[in-house]
C-alpha cells in the first residue's frame, strides 16, 4: 500500500478493487498517516 498517494476514493469503487483491511492493518495505516501529517 502506498500511503505517500493518498486520495480521495469512492468506498465502493475501493472495496471491489482491494478488499476488505483487517483491524491490525486499519491500525497500522492510522499511525503512519498521522506520523505523516506531523512531520
């Protein structure tokens, strides 16, 4: 996953093409955006 691309998405346009994240990587991509946004 590239997080230094982000952009806006439709969420169903989104779950088609990747799936679903589970909790443990839903975590992982808020700690690196908001390491992101802080810097």
């Amino acid at each position: 996953m590239v997080l230094d691309q982000i952009r806006a998405i439709d969420k169903t346009r989104l779950r088609q093409r990747i799936g679903e994240l589970s909790w443990e990587e839903i975590s992982e991509v808020k700690s690196i955006i908001k390491e992101m946004l802080v810097d």
